[in-house]
C-alpha cells in the first residue's frame, strides 16, 4: 500500500510530495494554506485524496480550532467566483480527488485579526464515512502569483 502511495505521490509536482498522510485505503498529500493579510476573516485549504481502495467513500467534515470550519466549492459565474457549502465531497474508488485553488476545499473561517502566517502549521481531522478520522498537519504558505477574487460576503 505504502509503495503505490509514494508511487502516486511522485508523479505530483515537487512540493506536494513535501507531507502526506496514509491510513486504510485512503492517503492524504500535501495540506496546505496560503498565508493571508491580516484583515482577513477566512483562509482556505487544499490537499489531495487519494482512494487506494475499492469502494467509495466520503470527505464529510474537517474539524480544527478555529470558529467555524467548511467544505466549499468555487463556482464561476460570469467571471466571479462565488464559494458554496457542500455537505460532503465524495472520493470515488481508486481516484484522486483535488482540493484545489479554483475548486473544491476547506474554509477556516474566523481568523479574527490572527492571519496565516508562512511556515506556521496546525492540526486538523479529517473524517470520512467510512474510513472514520484521519489526523493531519496544514502548513501555511507563500501564496503563489495572483490570486483570484472570492465572495466570501455570506460568511
């Protein structure tokens, strides 16, 4: 199981192969957030799920110490980008799942004047319906080039 993981994990541009998390059927690269002003009320994270197994399973919350925590999706409509809860982002049998700049990821809301600051690190769980709870590190940083206008107004 591990061999495959490292496998995978290798064909991922240099930097997600930096930490990664592996239990059961499920392996978890790369946990990140961007750094964030210090006005900022929200940070998002991203990190890739990878199902070595045969059935599918469910990325149903991710529980941290912060106010509130939450599975987005970004939707572009006539160019604006705009977040929307999902109540679980599924994690089909033997694929990747992306959670991504542009896409599908966790919002940490209530930064509250404590803004990510790079090389910073925290815990996070990661629970599943089937695969149950999974612990794992984020770490904060640079963010890379421009980044693109979120509506994060409704939270």
């Amino acid at each position: 199981m591990r061999k495959i993981f490292i496998q995978l994990l290798a064909l991922l541009p240099g930097a997600a192969i930096a930490h990664g998390y592996a239990e059961g059927d499920l392996a978890i690269a790369h946990p990140i957030v961007f750094e964030t002003p210090a006005t900022a009320q929200s940070g998002a994270g991203y990190l890739t799920i990878f199902n070595h197994g045969d059935t599918d399973d469910q990325l149903l919350a991710v529980k941290a110490d912060f106010p509130r925590v939450m599975l987005h999706q970004t939707e572009v409509t006539d160019g604006i980008a705009k977040m929307t809860h999902v109540d679980s982002i599924k994690i089909p049998a033997r694929e990747v799942v992306a959670l991504e700049p542009g896409g599908m990821h966790v919002m940490f809301m209530g930064l509250a004047g404590d803004p990510f600051t790079i090389g910073e690190e925290f815990e996070a769980t990661l629970v599943f319906e089937k695969a149950g709870e999974m612990h794992v590190v984020f770490k904060v940083e640079a963010r890379p080039g421009d980044s693109v206008e979120i509506d994060h107004s409704g939270h």
